[in-house]
C-alpha cells in the first residue's frame, strides 16, 4: 500500500490552547489549522517552548484546546469526555516517546498486550497473535519474554514502536523518537519509522533534529504557538541519522 490517498485522518481547524497558571495566561497555541491525510509521513520543528509538545499531547487526546475544533478520522472529538477520550486514544492512537515509557516489571510482550487488554473488541487469543505480528514487525520476537531493563536502549524503543503499531492506530504520534539514542539505533529507528510509512502508516513526529525532520515528507516548522512553515518534498531516506 502507498501513501497518500487524501482521506484526512486529522483536522485541526482554529486551534487555540492558553494555560492559565497563577493568573498568567499562556498562549502556547494560536489559530492551528492542520489536516494530515492517510499515510502522510509529517514531522513537527521549532524552538523549545513554541507548542511541539502542546500540539501532540491535543493531537494525542491527552490534552483539550480551549477554542477550535478537531476531527479524527471523521469524528469530532472536542466535546467527549474523558473516558472516552480513552477508548478513542486507545484505538486510533500509536503513541512514541522520547523516553520509551515501558513498564519494567512488564515483560515485552505483557508492554505490548496492555493497551489491547482495554479494548474489547479484541479477545486473549486475537491479542497474542497482534503481539506476536508487531514484535516481528520491529525483529524483537525473540525478546517477547523479556524485561525492558534486559535491552538495550534502541531495542526498548522498538519495542514501543511494536506496542504503539499492535492494535493498527490511524496514526502514529512520536515525540523525539530519537532522543535518548546513540546514531546507530537513531538510525534503525528511524528506518524502521521509513519501514512503516512504506506499508501505508500515518505518522507524525516531533523532533528538534533536521536530520530526522528530512525523512519525514511533510516538514512543518511552529514558531510562538503558530504554524509558520508547512513544505512537502521528496524524503530524504538515505541522510544518516
Ligand atoms: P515545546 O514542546 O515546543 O518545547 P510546549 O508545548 O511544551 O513547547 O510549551 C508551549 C508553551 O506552553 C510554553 O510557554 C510552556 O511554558 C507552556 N506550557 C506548556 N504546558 C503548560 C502547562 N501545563 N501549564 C502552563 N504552561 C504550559
């Protein structure tokens, strides 16, 4: 399967998030229109504190805005409550994180099974078989059995790269998937991120590093709480990471 085929999977139309904290507001987003289309690769640029991390965790249904509107494959998720903002983050939703966010006393395959345990239309033995297809998937079969502490740092974010691909999510959000990895594993990371997208994934990923930006095929710079640069070309597969 291959990209584009223009269904949006987002649409942010008119977004703002203002923090009130001890009476100071902060306006961390301001009039965000973005729409990512099914099997679009994006990542998401700026300086620190320009609203990366604001605009995924609304993205990601962790966070509501305080204007505008959001459509999520079709459906709008502004009014709904928290519990199911849940279901809806637990179905459609892939989540990456800098720092991995596994479970220690979790083996591989239970960090995996658990975002599958909640949903219900997904029985004991249809879950098993989701594990075990997503751990092969990212070449981690062979460690189902094992503690996170057991791995190394590139094969622990493979692993939450298996955990956020298990239960086929409408999108993938990473936020500097690259973060705490030395070049090689930022590399098959990032391969495997390319791996993904060639399958047909949506995938949207923060990331302060240009290099890791150039694989995405839509780059978008924010700046202030606003979106100030949005480009599509060619990826750049074969810049090291
Ligand atoms: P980035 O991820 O680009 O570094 P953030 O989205 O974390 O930026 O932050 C955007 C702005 O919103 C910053 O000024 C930050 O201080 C502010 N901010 C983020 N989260 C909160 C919060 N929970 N309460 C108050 N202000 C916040």
């Amino acid at each position: 399967m291959k990209n584009n085929n223009n269904k949006p999977i987002v649409e942010l139309s008119d977004i703002k998030k203002i923090f009130i904290c001890d009476e100071v507001e902060t306006h961390a987003l301001s009039n965000i229109n973005l729409k990512i289309n099914k099997g679009e690769y994006l990542s998401i640029s700026g300086p620190s504190g320009c609203g990366k991390s604001t605009l995924l965790s609304l993205l990601g249904l962790l966070d509501i805005s305080s204007n505008g509107s959001y459509r999520l494959s079709g459906h709008d998720v502004c009014d709904l409550n928290s519990d199911e903002r849940a279901i809806i983050r637990n179905k459609e939703i892939g989540f990456i994180f800098q720092s991995f966010n596994l479970i220690s006393d979790l083996t591989v395959a239970e960090n995996i099974e658990l975002p599958l345990s909640y949903r219900e239309d997904i029985n004991k033995k249809q879950r098993d078989a989701m594990v075990k297809a997503s751990l092969t998937k990212v070449d981690m079969l062979h460690r189902a059995n094992h503690f996170p502490s057991q791995l190394s740092g590139g094969q622990q974010q493979r692993i939450a790269v298996a955990r956020a691909i298990c239960g086929n999510p409408s999108i993938i959000l990473a936020d500097e998937p690259t973060g705490n990895l030395d070049s090689k594993n930022a590399q098959l990371v990032m391969a495997l991120l390319d791996q993904l997208h060639s399958e047909g994934a949506t995938i949207c990923m923060v990331t302060h590093d240009p290099r890791s930006a150039a694989r995405a095929q839509r780059v978008i710079e924010i700046f202030d709480g606003k979106i100030v640069s949005d480009q599509s070309h060619i990826k750049t597969s074969a810049i090291a990471v």
